[in-house]
C-alpha cells in the first residue's frame, strides 16, 4: 500500500529537503516496515508537501528548516504507518467504500492542482497511473472510515459522571471566564448615500418603532419588514461581545437594560432597531451554567485517549519497523 498524492505535492518543498545531505540517499529508500508492506521516504515526502512548503517560505536558515521538516516528515511516517494498521481493521470488519466516495474524493485531490494538466504532470512525475491512484484513495476512505467507526464506538461507551464534570469545573474554571454580553434581536432597513432613500428608510423604521411602543410583537415585524440575515428568526442575532458590532450599534446594546428598546441608529449600512433580550455580566459561569459545555469536552477526551490506546496496540501487535 502506498500513500501519495492524496495531499498536494510541493515539488519545490521537496527538492529544497531532499537536498539535505541526511536525507539525499533516503528519497527512494524504505523508511518503515509493517509486516511484509513498506512505507517510501519519497511517500511520505510527498504526503507533507504543504507542511513542507510552508516550513520553507517562513523558516529562517536551512538549519531551522531542516529540524521543523525532520518533525513533520515523522508525524506523516506515524500518519501513514496508522492508515495501513486502520485499512487492515477495515478490511477485517468487511467495509465497503463505493465509487461514489472514491470519486468525490478524487474529486477534491484534484482541487489542489491549478488544472488537469498540472494534475496529469504529477502523476507522470510520480509513476502513477490513475486506476492505481484510485486503488489508493480507495484504502485511504476505508481507513478513515474504521477510524471514524472505532471514535464513534468510543464516544457511545463513554460515560461521564456528575462528580468528573465537577472536578473538571474546578481545574478549568479560566476556560468558563466570560465577558459582557447581550442577547439582542434587530429590524435592520439597507440605505445607500442616496438622501432620499436613507430618509424613507428612517421614516420607516420610525414608524415601525412606534408599532412597537403599542404592543406590536418584534419578531413577527421584523420577519415582515426586516432585510438583515436574521429576519427569518425574527431579528434574533443572539448573543454579542464587545467588538462584535460597529460602534453606534454596539453603544446602544451595552448602554440599554434587559427588555429595552434602542432609538433608530443610523450606520453607513442603513437603519437599525435593537431590542435587547437579555444581559449577562462579565465572570466565571457557574457549573449550572456550564455543565452543557463540559460534559462533550469530556466525552472527547475519553474518546481520544480509547482511540490512542486502540492505535497503539494495533502497532504493538504488527511488527512496526522504522528506518529513519
């Protein structure tokens, strides 16, 4: 099985590492083993060709560059060695991927490349064909498929229990440090430079506003009227911190109380109403208030640390042989 150009190919990444006199006689030599299969040092080259590139336009000195691309090439050689163990488990669990993902795989491949041309190019380059191409797309979507499996299996096993969210709270209490909000609902009326347009709009929302001081329901007028993004919620924007608004808009949602109603606030953009839902002062949210965040970040831990472990015994039970 190998594992190339399911990422883009830096060519020029790759050309400045090679030349690294540590690493000039690996390019086409065996970097590890796993069982009979073999993993290729250019592979896995190829396989961290953006890290690669990226590591060149920023790295300092060739020194600086070789030591961050020595460290990158290992995570994709752990990388590639965790795929060959996860097709195996794939292949024992009987998965099936169909031409349809391979494809829509193949699909977003050939994305990173300017054209076909270029695409073609770098096949030739790296003496592979298409259907041998597909073969290997084909593995790779049943190993993230087993991989996908066995996280999901882990998360449903884990259990997490009021006393291990508690704990969590009291170790992590910074995490759940909070600024000033407000939850605020808005009927917002577009207006350009044009005078006569901006005072139409502004008439209208007047207008609107006075419907409001007589009993009219917000969400039902700026479902009708509104042209924000959140007219069809009923203006509800949600909640907002400091520097999510521009200024004029953002003074009147932290200046009113609870259930308040702005003035017509005029921005470059138009016209807008507030209304504000609720408010909530800067702190730390109490474990009530944060339970709902805490229980997911546990479950994922736990997953992580199943799936850490399931990999690592997968290696321990394959003769894993690394060259490097």
């Amino acid at each position: 099985m190998r594992y190339f150009i399911v990422l883009p190919v830096c060519l020029a990444a790759t050309a400045c590492f090679c030349t690294s006199p540590a690493f000039a006689a690996l390019v086409d030599g065996v970097v590890a083993t796993i069982d009979n299969e073999v993993i290729l040092h250019s592979d896995i080259v190829q396989d961290a060709g953006p890290v690669l590139q990226e590591l060149q336009a920023r790295a300092a000195s060739q020194e600086q560059f070789k030591q961050e691309a020595d460290k990158a090439l290992r995570e994709a050689l752990d990388q590639a060695i965790e795929r060959v163990l996860l097709f195996r488990q794939a292949q024992l669990a009987g998965m099936q991927v169909t031409d349809e993902q391979v494809e829509e795989r193949l699909a977003r491949i050939k994305q990173d490349y300017a054209s076909d041309q270029e695409f073609q190019k770098m096949l030739e380059e790296a003496g592979e064909t298409m259907g041998e191409l597909r073969e290997t797309v084909r593995e790779q979507v049943m190993a993230l498929s087993m991989a996908h499996a066995k996280q999901e299996q882990f998360s449903k096993e884990a259990v997490v229990s009021e006393a291990e969210m508690r704990q969590y709270y009291q170790d992590h209490q910074a995490d759940f440090t909070k600024p000033e909000r407000v939850n605020v609902s808005r009927i917002f009326l577009p207006a350009g430079s044009d005078a006569q347009e901006r005072t139409k709009a502004r008439a209208q929302l007047e207008a609107l506003k006075e419907e409001l001081a007589l009993g009219a329901d917000f969400a039902e007028l700026a479902k009708k009227y509104s042209k924000g993004p959140d007219a069809e919620s009923g203006g509800l924007v949600g909640w907002i911190s400091r520097g999510d608004f521009v200024g004029p808009l953002e003074d009147a949602a932290f200046s009113l109380s609870a259930g308040g109603l702005s003035e017509v606030i005029e921005t470059d953009f138009g016209y807008t109403l507030l209304r504000i839902n609720e408010k909530s002062g800067a702190g730390t949210g109490s474990f009530d208030e944060v339970r709902t965040e805490i229980e997911p970040i546990l479950r994922q831990n736990y997953t992580t640390e199943r799936y850490t472990k399931w990999v690592d015994e997968l290696r321990k039970r394959s003769r894993v042989m690394i060259y490097l």
